[in-house]
C-alpha cells in the first residue's frame, strides 16, 4: 500500500496554561522563541466539532526546534476536543500536523471511509482549511491536515 502522508510537519500538544508551559520549554530546554498565533473567530470565522457547527476559543503558539514544527494549544472553553482530551488525559500530544500524499480532499474521503471521525474542522479567514482526524484508536492520536487556498 501506497503511504497516504508525505510528511509530518508538526507535533500539537494540549496544555492547560500555555504562558506556563512556553516558559518551561524555553527555560528547562532551550525551546523557543513562541510565536502565539490568532485563531478568534475573527481568523477562523468557520469551524465545527463531530461535523456540528461551534465557535470553540484557543490560544495557541508555535516554533520550530530541532527542525521539528511544535504548536502548544490552551483550550479556553469547554467546547473542542482539545478540553476533553485536556480534561481526560492531562497534558499531552493530541496531534501530528501531517501533509497528505493525495490531497487534502482524497485524504478526507479516505478517513471517512475508513470510519474515522473528523473532530475538528475549520476554514480561516484566509481560506485555509484544515481537518483533524481521530485515528486514537487505531494509532494512538490524531491527524491534521489542511489546504492552502487556490
């Protein structure tokens, strides 16, 4: 079988304070500098949970170590997975962000069809479209994958 991801791009990991944990990385290993990204409704004006509409609030920040992309994300509310997970689980990685071999559209139908959730979804105010697929079961965390706008 032909491999379905081309590469991982980046590790997103679920924290419950991110101004903690960004002062963690950068004072116990080197790791940084952060840079905290928008992602209001304002920037990401369309985005669903279990494929429902809902306007769920993050903060998150990112930064390339070790040619490795990190992303923290702070849940602000109770609304995403990414506080279930939190919530469930403490601290810890949630996703991989992963480039798909076939597209994002090909990649998407392909989950689907394998029966894996999409937990989260989203279209920014740039057009960037992104998609979190649930493979816990079978793999033990999630992707995410996106498209760039034409």
């Amino acid at each position: 079988m032909q491999s379905k991801i081309d590469s991982i791009l980046q590790v997103f990991m679920v924290v419950g304070d991110l101004d903690a944990s960004i002062k963690a990385y950068e004072t116990q290993f080197g790791i940084g500098p952060w840079q905290e990204q928008d992602l209001s409704d304002d920037a990401v004006p369309s985005k669903w949970v279990n494929e429902q509409p809902c306007s769920y609030q993050v903060r998150i920040a990112t930064c390339t170590a070790l040619n490795v992309g990190l992303s923290l994300v702070q849940p602000l509310d109770d609304k995403s997975d990414f506080s279930r997970f939190l919530r469930e689980n403490g601290p810890g990685i949630y996703h991989l962000l992963a480039q798909p071999a076939e597209g994002y559209d090909s990649m998407l139908s392909h989950a689907r069809d394998c029966g894996l959730p999409v937990l989260h979804r989203g279209i920014t105010a740039n057009g960037i479209e992104y998609a979190h697929i649930d493979a816990q079961d079978e793999l033990g965390l999630r992707f995410e994958m996106f498209r760039l706008p034409s």
